[in-house]
C-alpha cells in the first residue's frame, strides 16, 4: 500500500514537471509573437510617452 502511494505522488511529480517545461515553452515562443507590437523607438517618439506640457 505504501509502495502504491510512492508510485502516485513520483508519477504525479513527473507530470507536473513535464506541465512546467510546456508552461516554459509556449512562454518562450510567446516572445518571438511581435503581432501588436511596436520598436522601443517609435513607442518613446509616440505621445503616450512624452511628458504633458500643458502646465
């Protein structure tokens, strides 16, 4: 019965460690999606990033 329990929390590990290195994955692939992006450079020209002169 032990034994059993053992086999259960060392499969159960193994899953969830596989789940973590797919998590990492499609995180990591997600950095390369540039869809709805813009260039540091345009985005510091853009007026969002400008301050407000209006005071």
């Amino acid at each position: 019965m032990g034994d059993r329990t053992k086999e259960n929390r060392l499969t159960e590990e193994a899953i969830t460690r596989l789940e973590d290195e797919i998590d990492a994955s499609e995180g990591m692939a997600s950095l390369s999606d540039t869809e709805g992006t813009v260039a540091l450079e345009e985005y510091l020209e853009s007026p969002r990033c400008k301050p407000d002169q209006t005071v």
